[in-house]
C-alpha cells in the first residue's frame, strides 16, 4: 500500500498559519491542488464512496479467488535495499564514468564515457570533452561492454589447465620468483599498447629481474609501419596524420577509417573535411586496394589493386610526387593514367595532400608514403612517444629454441599458440619453456598450454592510463569490482615488483568523480584500503604515479572526472624520410598463383571479439557476412575458377593449407583472396566460449613470418560441398531504385537540391487525398495542426494528439556515413536487443532495429550484379588475358551504404493495419511501438516499406540460442540470462517472444529528457527540452557525426537546418509515409582528369 | 386433371410448352421411398472399408495438427520458416486457400437457391458442410499464426481494463468479423436446412441413443404445413442474408494484402478476383469431394452428370475470370508506370526467385480448365476429377505467389529476402487436410449427404402435372391392371 500523506490538520486555536493565500481561502483550487500533489487516483479513493466499495469488493472476490488457485504460486523473489551504494547514486538514475581504452592496433586510445545503473556498467560511448576526439566510437568500442559480462571469460587460475586458486599461484610460483629475483632466461611477451604506467612498470620488472627481455606479438601487429618510423624519425617517433587538414587523401591499402586506424580521430576528421555545406573545399579521397574496405568505400577513386602491388603502385607514385627513380616496374600492367592523374592532384593541393599506407604493407611502402608526404607538406605531425620497440615473436621463439628463455611471462591479447604465424611453431617452442605464465582474459589456447595461467580483468574493471597519438593522457577507471576476481596488467607486474599488500599499506586513495552529473569537482573521498581491494587500488596508485610525472600540474580529480589531462601531449619529433632503395618487385597474381590477403575481422578483429555475440552477429560492412569469414573473391576470378558463393575450396600454398567458403564480392582485385583473421575454425574442440565455438575458419595455417598478411602463390581447390553463409543482405544492387542518392560535387554546385528530384521523387502526383491529416511541425501554439485545407471539425478534440513543444525528427548525412556499424551495435547494447545465432540470421531473422543497407552500383547497375545467382562478367571483359591491364570502367563498382532504422512515418503504414492498436502514434510525432498489446500478426512488418521492424521469432532472451526449437523444453537460462543480464538498460523493456520490436527514437531517452525539462520548468510553461540537449544512442556513437536528431518545434535545433538541407530527401518519398527520418544525399568529389570520373557519383542521377 | 391432360394435346408442363426436353435432376425414375433409403442407408448402415482406411489416416493427422500447433504455441513462430521480410507465409496462404474452399458451398446454397437453380439440392448439403470444415480449418491459421496466441483475444472488442479497442482501420480486424460471420451464418443455414431430415432419420433410427440425438436436433419436426410455411421462410431468407456474405468473406480477405501498401498486393482489382478465385477453388474442390462420394455410395441418380456438367461449366468460367485477372494485373502495373509495381510483377514472371509458382499456377488455374469447353471432357468423371485437382492446386499456388514472393520482393532490395517453409509448416498443413477429411467422413457417416427433403422436391412425383410423373403413374397402374 502506498502511504497517504496526511495532511497535517490547522490548530482550532490561536494563530493561525498559512502557506499561501490559497490555503487562507481554502479555495477549491487550492484543493484540488493538495489533492494533485498525490498520484492519479489516491484521492478519488478516499472520497468517492462507489470506488471504495468496489475496492473492497474487487479485493474480497480476488482474495476468494487465490484461495481457489493457491496451488500455483510465483516464485519468491527478495528485494534487497541497496543500503551500502555507490557514492552519488540515486537509483534508477545513471552514473557517467570517464574512462580510457586501447586503440585496437596498439597506438592511441579510445577515451570513452561509460553510463552505470546501480554500479553495472551498461553503455559506453566515446568522449565528447576530449579535444582530439569528436565523441564518436566504432562497434568494436560498443561491442566491448558486452565482453565484460562474458561468462566465458576466464574465471580463475589455472595450474597447468587445471583450476586452482589464487593462493597456490603465489605460493607455488610467484612468492617464490619475486624473492629469486633473478632475471635469467626471464621474458616477457606483451601486447603493444600506449599505457605509460604499463611501460614504467615494465621497466621496473626488467631493472628489478635483470636480463629479462621484452617481446611484443600481435597478429595484427607487422610492425613494419613502426620500423619505418623508427628508422625515419628515431625510436618511438610517430607520424600522426591529421585528416581534417587534408585536402587531398591518398590511402594505400589502408582502412584509416575501419580496422586500421590512423591518427586521432580518423573518421571524424575526414567527415569534418568533407563538409559541403558550408561551402568550403571538400576533401578527394583516392583509395588503392585490394579488397573493399570502408575506405575504399567512400573513396572518390578508388583503384583496385593486388596488396602485395601497392608497393609497385606507390613507387610509381613517389616517381611522380618525389622524383623517386622506380626502375624495374612493368607499367603497362597498371593504370598509370589512374596514378599520374592521382599524383597530380596531390601535387596541385601541396601543403593539404597525405598520402597513408596500411600496417600491413612491407616497411618499403610506408618509407615511399613518409617521403611523399614529405614532398607535399602533408599535415602529419611527428611525435616522440618515447615507446620502446621490442623484439618480436619470432626473436623469442629464437629464443626459446636456443634454450634461453626458462621463465616466460604471456600478457598478449592474442593467442600466439593458436595464432602465430605457422613457420614458428609456436606450441612446440612453448612446451620447451619450464614455466610458462600466462595472463589473459580468455582461456585460450595459450592459456591451456601454460604451466600457470592467471585471469585478466577487462578495462572496465581495472585502473591504468592510456595516450592518444598525439600524447593526451587519459585515465582509465574501473567502473565496477572485477567480475570474475580477474588481476589487471598493471597489477600482475606490480605483483612481479612487490607484495601487493605492503604495497597499499596505509596509502589512501580517491575514486573519480562522475563526469556530467554536476559541474564542480567534488571533494577527494578517501577509500579505505582493504584486503580485498588491494589490488585495485594497488593499481591506482602507480596510475597515479605515473600522473604525476605526465600531468604533474593537473588536478587529479578534474582529469578522473573528465577523462584526461588537458594539456598533455607527446613531444615533437623529426626526421628527414628517404627513399628507399633495392626494392623488390613481385609479379602479379595469376590463376596458378592466387594472392591471400589476411585482414582484421571485421567482427573479430583480431580474435579478441570472437566470443562476443554483438560482433559476431553484426555484419561485415562490405559483404553482410555474419558468423563466419570466407574467402572472398571477385566475380570475375570466381566465374574463372568455377566457383559459387558457398563452395568450400582448398586453399594451399605450398604445403600448408586451409579450408574455407569462397564468397564472391564485387571490387574485389582479380587473383586475389581475402580472409580475415580472428575464428578459430569450425572445429568444437577448441573451445572459445558459448558464442565463438566451431563458428568461422583458422586461417592461420597460411602465416608465416615472412609473409604474415599478403601470401602469395595461393592454389585453390574446390571441395566439392558447401557452407552455409549467413548473409544479412543478399542482393547487392539498387535495381534502379534511388534510394541511396548521390550525386558529384559538380552537380551540387549547380543544383544542390539534386537529391529532391532523384528517383520518382520528380513524379509523385498531387496529393488529392480530401483529408489532409496533420501538419506534426506546424508551431501554431495550441493548435499546431493547422493545414490551409483543414476543415476545423478535423481538429476538434485533436489537439491533445499533437505535442506542440516536441515533434522529434532524425537526419542521416549519407555524405559522411562510412557504414561501419557502430550505430548498429551501439542500438544493441541501447534498447536491449538480442542476438539470434547464425541459424536465425539464415533464416532471416536478425533482430537490428539499425541496419546498414549496402548497395554495390556501376554504370552497367543491371549486369553487374542484379542477383548473386547471375554470371557477372565485370572483370571478364576481353583483356583479361592480360591480368591486371584494364581500363578503369571495369572496375568502377562504388559501394555506398545506408543506415536504415523505423522512419517514424507520420502516415505510417504499419499503424493502420495493426488490429489491436498495438502501435500507434505518439503526441510527439513517435510511431510507438506496445510491447504488452501486440499480439504479433506481423501484418505491420509486412506493410513496413523500409522493413524496419523486427519480431521475436523465439524467446531470444529467455532460451540458449542453441535450443530455440526445443521451446519450454530448454533451460530458461541461456548464455543471456546469466551475467551478461547485467548489461541490460534498466530503462528499456526486454522483449518476449511474440512481439514485434523497432527503433523507438531511443524513447526512454526522449522521456528522460521530457520529464527532466517539466521539473526543471516547475509552474512555468517552458516545458521545451533544450535544443542539441537530447541525444540517442546512434547518434552518440556514429564517428562521423552523421547522424543527427533534435526537435523540429526548436528552431534552435541543429535538425531544423538538417531537415531545410538542400541534400534533404525522403527514402520512398513516392509512397507518401512521410518519414521523420530522413537522408542527405551523398556527394562525391570526383577528379575530372582521372579515367572514369565521369562515371563516380552519378548512379542514381539518372535513376527513375 | 391429370387424367384429362393424358388425352390432350395441349401441353400442361412448362417444360414441354417451350419445347425443352430438360434433362431429369433424378435419373432412373427413382421414387421417393428410394431417395430416403439410398440415403439414410450411408448413415444407417455399416461404412464400407474405405471409408475406415480414409478415417483412421486422417485422425492421426488431425492429431498431427494438434501437436504442430502445441508445438508452435509453445516454442514460438519461429518453428514456421517466415522471416524479415517475409513475415507471413505457409500459415496464411492456407488460410486464404482453405477460405476460398469455404466459398462454393455458401454460393451452392444460397445464391443458386435463390435463383432456383434446382439442380443444387443434391450437392449443396455436402458442399455445405465442406464450407464448414473448410472455414474450421481456414480458422486455425490466424488464430495461431501470432506471436502471442493466448493474448489472441484482445482481437474481440469486449471492454478491457485498458480501455483500448481493436484497430477498426485493420483490415485484419474486418477478417476476424467476416469469417466468424460468415462462418455463423454458414451453420446457421446448414442446420436449418437439416432439420427435416434429421427427423427423418429420427423417425428411422433404431438404436436409442440414435433416435435421442437425432430426435433433439430435430427440434421436434413433425413435418406439419405449418413447420414447412416457417421452415421455408426461414430457409429463404437465411440463403439472403448468406448471399452477400459470400462476397464479403472473401472480399475483406483479399483488403488483408489489397489495402496494405506492398508492391504487388495494393491492386484495386483484388476483391473480385479473390471472390472468383474462390468459388472457382471451391467448386474444384466440390467436385474433388463428391466424385467418389458419388461412387461408394452409389448416388449416381442423384448426383448425375449433368450436376457434374454444371460445376465444370462454373469452373471454367470462374477459371477465365481469375485468368483474366491476372493479366489485367500484369497489363496495370505496366501501365502504372510505378517502378515498384511494375518490378514486382517482372520478378513475378520473370527474373523472380519464384517464378516457378507463376507459372505452376498458371497452368494450373487458367490453361487446365479450358479443357472444359469441350463437352467429352466434362463427362469424362476422370477428366473432371483431375482437372478438379489441378484447380485445386493452382489455387494454393496463387496464394503462394500473392504472399511470400511478393514480400520477398518489396521496396528495399538491400531487404530482399527467400522463404521457406520449415517441415513445421507443411505438417500442419497435412494436418488440416486430415482435420478436413476427418470432419468431412463424420459428417457422412452420421448426417444425410443430400438433402433428402429437397431432392424429393425436384423428384417428377412431386409435381401431379409433371409430364414424366403422368407417364410413370400410367405406367404403374397399367401394370397393377395386368396384375
């Protein structure tokens, strides 16, 4: 029962006191307003006598009735006071943490803000604050919440794979190798990162246990762009480049924007670059590769190109830009009007021109990219980090064999025993060493193969201190106790340094401050060391160590609250690039000698992420390949070697070899093979948790040392059965459709409200309906539905349906859209949306409430790829004799995405076939969606042209994803109901089976933001939410700001200027849903004098 | 009179006075004590074996249905093979298939009641009671195609706590009034219509419980003038209150796809192609039925070629319709000069991944009845038999096309998608065939096939004028002289 505020009765004698003339009076309106403050219904109870009774009477007969049905009862669940909180809680109110990250690839970080309920982490996002950094993130980023909660992670110590406990560790290992301190044969191997508490740590380990050596492995990790550097700008020295200053971008083989990031912030420095809007130069980005990547995909030009020819491509470039003397190239074999033009047009933008090259190019390319960019002045800051260069893994294994190393201490986030390139053997040199530590977050192959293996935390969970590329140090907090008992890195070696309990002795030590809840920092709260934390305040005070000697003048409790430290930054560098000589030239690849080309996972990166549903289950941006990695392959090399979508072929070279499905994908360079790296294969032994398991194919067989990304001499074998591909798009063009508008920078100028009459845009009829319906963004007070050829009687009574302080709205700028999926994952962990498993993405049922639609376009739209079913003959014109030599249209394939969410249509198809009015339209202009009315008749998904809505086939939440069909039969605790619960947002209903489910505009966020601006407007009527204030979870995470949404009613409202865009067009305009969201069409920059400009950005223009 | 009118030559039939020699509706001068033996006798006497060899397959599968349904009610739509974009498949294709099975017999019943067609009354009770089952089993599939079957009943408009009514704009809702409407009026009217000859067999029945049950039914028919003055009246004007229902059924069900906004389903041409694609599966599938009811139980005189002429004739104008429509379907959006549209129908006749259910419909529903037009063919039983069956099985094709491959196919190719249906699906699919064949075994076995009371009305002896009933009485007495 709810208490009743009693009011306190007036004194019958003496003064009487009142608290407002209303009380004086005891006017009715004064009562009405006591009786107000209560909840809806409270009064009415007491003083109507009817309801009264029949409360009475409903509660008798009820009463009655579970007397009859006592036999079933629902389980007893506890609720437990949360007495002993979190400092600042309020509950059900979230907590915004600062924190820090690696960057995947071992330079930089990513700074993040991470929102907490009731001390669970939830979300994470990047930050805003930070003065590199736009506040965006990638999926990877987003994704990596859900890894904390993985309950595959390790969970304990391991003593030669068998569990042990933390105790036997120390005394059987550690105590005893602490006092020895001896450094003999000790070796460390470690992941590259930017952490400076983690390098003075280890520093302190090798001093403390002379003779030790540090080694780095990362499969990703070639070094060869840092041995470039190294050699250029002295040890630690850094190229930085910087995008936004950019004019002119060449990219050689490098995904900048996707899985191979360079400088700061990448993707939001290019966007910045490209803005048209407000007239200024726009950027041109020429791309050589081998595969699509998302750079490659927003490339004006785009050259497609073998990897291992990039060096060819770049030399014949330097020759250009610097005068490099590149003998020994056979020129006719590539498009030199494509590299000359491209030169060029650098040359013209001198001072504004970068050229980059990706890490998994030879040392050679990225000496040819330093001395071009030292002949264009391009803006690359060179910096001194002051990082040490380790050996590698193949030194140790060296090492090893030679009977070195007796003491090997692993903290890679890789698995070298799984996968290190296949020439070093790494299992075998492993199994030579008598004391093998491992530490990690994954029981892994390493891991199982170790003589001890102690668990990680993961970031969240830990203290440590990371630096972006250009210096800014950031702070990384835990936001929550280790889950699983894990030690971080830090404290492992600090546990190699001294006994972690007299480290923390009496030293005390503040928490952060919450970031954006209240501006001013609060006083320093003192935490009591305990035992139980001594390890993670252990940690903070080396943090806050090596703070002071980065930051000695920063306040340390405004850097933990805002992230970082301001000021910070690495110190300049410099050094003079020269060409390099005695380059190697290979040949091309041909159809006995194919190319493999081993790239990052686009859901896996590495394999870190390989049990993480979210990744697994977000589709590669380029192929819509989930669960799974394949060979791809383009069209024409395919219909060559006879090969289908599916088919699993042989891949050989020499006598190693892999088995995987060949995917064709369009764009692809001729004779060339693409797999990423990161699955462990189908086999079910190796086991790597519930969601990683038997899912994708090892391609590590293939790596060797020398050739660990591009292989060379390839031979394929078809096998003669095939693998199911869970694609989530399976059609690959626009079939003449408008639907992803973009035109040419040309065509901007002249017109740039281009877009609007694209497609059958320019057809659509009057609108000849008699009922208007109504104008949602008319700001006509009261009644905003004013429309010229509304009759009154239509609004009578209707007002109450239009919120005229709120009409909500989005705007997607295709034109800065890269297609990464951040949105997409970032909505996942938002909105609480399930993964379904591969089965289900087969079977067409992915849960995403923001997809990515891609499309593939080329002059020839119909031919080229109208269905994967049909021959494509692109890349099979009549010069493919001579592989290689091809004039540019053949391979003028552009792909351009398009996020697609619900387009909260104002007439919304889905609302009027609904039978039970299970969704329905919003007073703020929402199409909201009732979980508890829907009875799921799908007939709203049917009627959805933009295919926006998702239903529960199963109960996702509720059932193991491996045992959907066997329903009540299976254990209602799934991987999802366990810890990985925790991450759920508390604000967002987790869905059954049954219902249908959509983008809601992140609904809970509009109501937060509503009932925080009617408290905060009080008696007043200003009851507006602050223009820009709102944000959702797309928008937070999309790197390149493309995204936006806001308030139509506020014209201080950036999607008031979105919407009045002249690039504005409605996706489908023609049907007349009158979408909320809507696009802005993409514009391209092609170079006029380059072969084919004609023909980039201009595939819908002509469209109907 | 009847005695006069044989020694005149002026005509006293009208069938005789247009000069007509209209073919008898009971062959072989049967009598009327003949009729009510021949057909109590399938009720009163033991089935034949084939009758058990039909039943005991199709409980089980009827019991198959069950268990499909316990299964996909408990575990989840997911069971089926519809996906994103595909969201209906197998289970509504079968509910429009089996609906439009619903169709022939209410027409059967009413409208040729109404335009006294005489040659209903020995096939429209059969027919009738196909409808029934028909619409039991068209029933099953909205019901337990959501996602939520025990929440199916926020569908009825009783209040709730909520105050939240059903969606009067959804085409659905309209579904859920039109088909239990129609299905209400459709028992309505074929239990009226039993009544006189359950008392019939009431009056026959030798066992108790038999002449109990037949006895209750029969809501105490004595066949008084009185009983017959009412009974016909309300016979009459059940058959007008049917009669636009069988074009509203099927009409709102064809408003599911036609009002929605997918390429492909929004054609104003729907409802009348839908109404005609009914009676014209009904009808095959009447024929399907009363062939070799026919046959086993030797009704040969009184289900005659002629009625089997008549519902070849039906189906092959019905058939021509529904071919017309579709071209004029193709010829629209053609001439639409809507990408969407015109896209659609090119992926459904040419470059779709279901092109092959294009053409097997077709050839099923437009090309195979043209054999109609010749005569042989629609007195050859078995011609008409298959023909029947191709109908039949074009109609579940057309169906198929409408709904999975245009959804297959809308607006967003990025969404294109590929059903199949899950072994689920084609399970319960079995089964209501066998729920279908189960009701429809039962109700032979217990219930008059043919209205006896009606089939007696078109007898020659009903009529004193009739000209072959004044031969025959000749005939009778001419030989109880001789005797």
């Amino acid at each position: 029962m709810k208490r009743k505020w009693i009011h306190p009765e007036a004194p019958e004698t003496g003064r009487q006191y009142w608290r407002s003339l209303g009380e004086l009076e005891d006017s009715k309106d004064f009562k009405s307003w006591l009786e107000r403050e209560f909840p809806q219904g409270a009064a009415e109870l007491e003083s109507d006598d009817d309801s009264r009774r029949n409360f009475i009477k409903l509660m008798g007969a009820a009463t009655a009735l579970a007397g009859f049905g006592v036999a079933c009862s629902r389980p007893v669940r506890n609720l437990v006071p949360f007495n002993d909180h979190v400092e600042w809680l309020v509950p059900g109110k979230a907590l915004f943490y600062a924190t820090a990250k690696p960057r995947l690839g071992g330079r930089g970080c990513d700074p993040l803000v991470v929102t907490t309920y009731d001390g669970r982490p939830t979300k994470v996002d990047g930050n805003k604050l930070h003065p590199n950094m736009s506040g965006g993130s990638d999926a990877f980023t987003q994704a990596s919440i859900l890894d904390m909660y993985d309950p595959d992670r390790s969970r304990g110590y391991l003593k030669a794979g068998n569990p042990t406990v933390a105790a036997d560790f120390e005394g059987g290992f550690l105590n005893g190798f602490r006092e020895a301190a001896s450094g003999d044969g000790v070796a460390f191997l470690i992941s590259e990162n930017s952490s400076p508490t983690r390098a003075r740590l280890l520093a302190d380990a090798v001093a403390k246990y002379a003779g030790s050596k540090v080694y780095s492995y990362d499969v990703l990790a070639g070094g060869s762009r840092e041995a470039a550097e190294n050699e250029i700008y002295g040890e630690g020295g850094r190229a930085v480049p910087n995008f936004e200053k950019a004019e002119r971008v060449l990219s050689l083989d490098c995904d900048f924007m996707g899985l191979d990031k360079q400088g700061e912030d990448p993707v939001a420095e290019f966007a910045r670059g490209r803005k048209v809007d407000d007239g200024g130069e726009m950027n041109r980005l020429y791309s050589v590769e081998s595969g699509f990547t998302l750079t490659g995909g927003m490339a004006d030009h785009r050259y497609r190109v073998a990897s291992s020819q990039v060096l060819q491509v770049a030399a014949l470039l330097a020759a250009e830009i610097s005068g490099f003397s590149a003998g020994g190239i056979n020129k006719a074999v590539y498009n030199t009007k494509w590299i000359s033009e491209c030169a060029k047009d650098l040359l013209a933008a001198k001072g504004k021109s970068l050229v980059v090259a990706g890490s998994a190019q030879p040392k050679e390319v990225h000496h040819l990219v330093a001395v071009m960019n030292a002949a264009l002045g391009a803006p690359v800051s060179v910096v001194n980090t002051g990082q040490k260069t380790n050996s590698g893994l193949a030194e140790l294994v060296a090492d090893i064999n030679s009977g070195k190393i007796k003491t090997l201490f692993v903290s890679t986030e890789s698995d070298p025993v799984f996968d290190a390139p296949a020439d070093l053997n790494v299992a075998e040199a492993f199994a030579k060493v008598p004391r093998v530590v491992h530490h990690g977050v994954r029981v892994n192959l390493t891991a199982r193969q170790s003589t001890w293996h102690v668990p990680a935390t993961h970031y969240l969970e830990a203290w440590g201190d990371f630096r972006s590329e250009l210096g800014v140090y950031s702070v990384q907090q835990p936001m929550i106790r280790p889950m699983w008992g894990g030690v971080s890195e830090i404290n492992f070696l600090q546990s190699l340094l001294v006994s972690p309990v007299a480290a923390v002795a009496a030293t005390p030590v503040s928490a952060g401050e919450p970031v954006k809840e209240g501006e001013k920092a609060a006083a320093p709260v003192a935490v009591e060391a305990k035992a139980e934390v001594n390890l993670v305040a252990d940690a903070l005070v080396a943090v806050q160590e090596t703070f002071k000697r980065v930051a000695g003048g920063a306040d340390w409790n405004d850097v933990v609250r805002i992230g970082f430290a301001k000021d910070t930054k690495y110190p300049a560098a410099s050094g003079s690039p020269s060409a390099p000589s005695g380059l190697k030239f290979s040949d091309l690849p041909h159809p006995e000698a194919l190319e493999v080309n081993l790239v990052p996972g686009s859901s896996t990166y590495d394999g870190r992420f390989v049990n993480n549903g979210w990744m697994q289950e977000s589709p590669d941006p380029i192929t819509k390949l989930t669960w799974d990695n394949a060979a791809l392959i383009g069209f024409g090399t395919a219909s060559r070697l006879g090969l289908e979508d599916g088919d699993m072929v042989e891949i050989a070279v020499g006598d190693r070899s892999i088995k995987a499905p060949v995917l064709r994908s369009p764009g692809q360079a001729d004779y060339t093979l693409q797999l990423s790296v990161g699955y462990y294969g189908v086999d079910e032994e190796v086991s790597v948790g519930n969601v990683g398991t038997g899912v994708g194919f090892d391609v590590n067989p293939l790596r060797t040392t020398a050739n660990p990304f591009v292989i060379p001499g390839a031979t394929v074998k078809k096998l003669g059965y095939k693998h199911d591909l869970a694609l989530t798009a399976e059609h690959y063009s626009m079939e003449g459709r408008a639907l992803v508008r973009e035109g040419t920078k040309d065509m901007f100028d002249e017109h740039d409200d281009f877009a609007q009459t694209q497609g059958m845009d320019a057809h659509i009829p009057e609108e000849i309906s008699l009922y208007k319906g109504y104008d949602f963004t008319s700001s006509d007070d009261l009644n905003p539905t004013r429309n010229e050829e509304n009759s009154d009687w239509a609004l009578e009574g209707h007002a109450f349906r239009v919120d005229p302080n709120h009409q909500w709205a989005m705007t997607i700028d295709l034109h800065s859209c890269i297609g990464c999926n951040a949105c997409s994952v970032a909505c996942q962990a938002e909105n609480n949306i399930p993964i379904v498993g591969k089965h289900q993405v087969l079977a067409g049922r992915e849960m995403h409430w923001i997809r990515m639609d891609r499309y593939f376009t080329s002059e020839k739209d119909h031919e080229l790829i109208s269905d994967r079913g049909g021959v494509t003959d692109y890349a099979f014109g009549d010069k493919l004799e001579t592989p290689g030599r091809r004039s540019i249209d053949d391979d003028a394939v552009e792909m351009i995405t398009q996020p697609v969410a619900c387009q909260q249509c104002e007439a919304a198809p889905c609302e009027t076939v609904c039978p039970v009015n299970a969704t329905v339209h919003s007073s703020d202009g929402l199409n909201a969606m009732t979980y508890n009315r829907c009875i799921g008749t799908r007939y709203c998904a049917n009627n959805c042209p933009y295919k926006a809505r998702r239903f529960n086939y199963f109960d996702y939440n509720k059932r193991p994803l491996d045992k959907l069909y066997h329903g009540p039969l299976a254990p209602a605790e799934g991987h999802a109901t366990t810890s990985e619960q925790l991450q759920k947002n508390p604000n967002v209903t987790v869905r059954m089976r049954g219902v249908i489910e959509k983008c809601t505009y992140c609904v809970q966020r509009i109501s937060k933001a509503k009932i925080g601006a009617k408290v905060a407007a009080r008696d007043s009527a200003d009851v507006q939410v602050k223009a820009n204030s709102l944000t959702v979870a797309c928008q937070d995470a999309c790197p390149a700001g493309a995204i936006d949404f806001g308030n139509l009613m506020n014209e201080k409202d950036s999607i008031v200027g979105g919407k009045n865009n002249p690039r504005n067009y409605d996706l489908l305009k023609y049907i007349g849903t009158r979408p909320r969201t809507s696009y802005l069409a993409r514009i391209k920059n092609p170079n006029p004098a380059m072969p084919g400009a004609d023909k980039v950005g201009v595939s819908t223009s002509k469209m109907h | 009179m009847a005695s006069d009118a044989s020694t005149t030559d002026q005509p006293i039939h009208p069938s005789e006075a247009e000069g007509v020699a209209r073919e008898p509706l009971v062959l072989n001068n049967r009598s009327m004590a003949w009729v009510t033996d021949r057909i109590c006798g399938i009720v009163e006497n033991r089935q034949p074996l084939i009758w058990w060899v039909l039943f005991i397959p199709s409980v089980l599968l009827a019991g198959l249905l069950g268990g499909t349904l316990v299964y996909l009610v408990s575990t989840g739509v997911g069971v089926w093979g519809n996906n994103q974009p595909v969201a209906w498949g197998w289970a509504i294709v079968n509910f429009v298939f089996w609906i439009g099975i619903g169709h022939a017999g209410t027409l059967i019943s009413a409208i040729l009641f109404l335009t006294r067609q005489k040659w209903r009354t020995s096939v429209n009770r059969a027919s009738e009671a196909m409808t029934l089952f028909a619409v039991v089993c068209a029933g099953i599939y909205p019901g337990f195609h959501v996602g939520r079957f025990w929440m199916v009943w926020f569908l009825a408009p009783i209040p709730n706590a909520n105050a939240i009514w059903q969606n009067f704009k959804s085409p659905l809702l309209w579904d859920v009034f039109a088909v239990s409407t129609y299905f209400t009026v459709s028992v309505l009217f074929w239990y009226v219509g039993l009544i006189p000859d359950l008392a019939t067999l009431r009056d026959r029945a030798k066992a108790k419980l038999a002449k109990v049950l037949y006895g209750l039914f029969a809501l105490g028919w004595r066949g008084g003038n009185r009983q017959w003055r009412h009974y016909e009246m309300a016979y009459l004007i059940l058959a007008g209150i049917s009669t636009p229902l069988v074009l509203s059924v099927h009409s709102v069900v064809s408003f599911d796809f036609a009002t929605s906004i997918v390429p492909g389903w929004h054609t104003t041409i729907f409802p009348p192609y839908f109404v005609a694609g009914a009676v014209f599966g009904g009808f095959a599938m009447v024929l399907t039925l009363m062939l070799p009811v026919r046959k086993l139980y030797g009704l040969e005189d009184m289900i005659t070629h002629k009625h089997v002429d008549n519902m070849a004739k039906i189906i092959l104008l019905t058939g021509t319709i529904v071919g017309y429509a579709y071209i004029m379907e193709l010829f629209i959006s053609y001439y639409s000069a809507s990408k969407y549209e015109g896209d659609a129908f090119h992926l459904r006749i040419l470059s779709g991944p279901y092109t092959w259910a294009y053409y097997c419909m077709f050839f099923c529903n437009v090309i195979s009845p043209q054999v109609f037009w010749f005569k042989k063919a629609r007195l050859n039983l078995w011609v008409v038999f298959i023909v029947a069956n191709i109908v039949n099985c074009g109609m579940w094709f057309e169906r198929f096309v409408i709904i999975p491959t245009t959804l297959a196919r809308d607006f967003l190719p990025g969404q294109w998608g590929y059903y199949s249906p899950s072994i689920t699906e084609k399970l319960m699919f079995l089964g209501t065939f066998g729920l279908f064949m189960m009701l429809f075994l039962l109700f032979i076995r217990f219930l008059p096939v043919i209205a006896i009371a009606e089939v007696k009305g078109v007898l020659p002896e009903n009529d004193p004028h009739h000209p072959d009933w004044v031969k025959l009485k000749e005939k009778r007495r001419a030989a109880a002289a001789a005797e």
